[in-house]
C-alpha cells in the first residue's frame, strides 16, 4: 500500500477474499502501524488471514547505516524472505 491513511479498502477486500496468508512490510513502527490497520480491517469485516507483520520495534535501535540497521530489525531482504517462507 503506498500510504496508511486512507485505508484503500477496495484492495483490503480483495486480500481478504483472495488469500489466507498475508505479510506486511513497512519502514515504520510496527505497532500502530500499517500492519495493525490491516489486521484490524480483516477483523471488522470477519477476515481471519494469517498474518506476520514486519516492521520497526518499539524500542531504541542502535545507529548504523540504513542496511545494518534493516539487518539489526529483520528488515533485510534474508530476513524477510525467511519470514515470508
């Protein structure tokens, strides 16, 4: 989804009728975040997707280059495929 708000429902719909198994990622926080909003759209209109959310912890992260710190969070492209499999 290109941004969070508003919701495009008409694609959260879609997923929702089409498949059983989502991931979201985002260069953001994860909790409050795109994720959540997903998870609590399916849930209002009775989707039950599996789901893992990706994202940013809610904690202090060390400083580092923007691919150590994707690395250090899981959002780095060996990380993510592990979780997405």
């Amino acid at each position: 989804m290109r941004f969070l708000k508003p919701l495009d429902e008409d694609i959260l719909k879609e997923v929702g009728e089409r498949f059983r198994r989502i991931v979201t990622i985002e260069d953001g926080t994860i909790k409050g975040g795109l994720g959540s909003a997903v998870l609590e759209w399916m849930a209002e209109h009775n989707f039950h997707p599996q789901t893992v959310r990706l994202g940013l912890p809610d904690h202090f992260v060390e400083h580092g280059t923007p691919a150590e710190l994707y690395k250090i969070v899981g959002l780095d492209k060996d990380n993510i495929i592990r979780n997405i499999l």
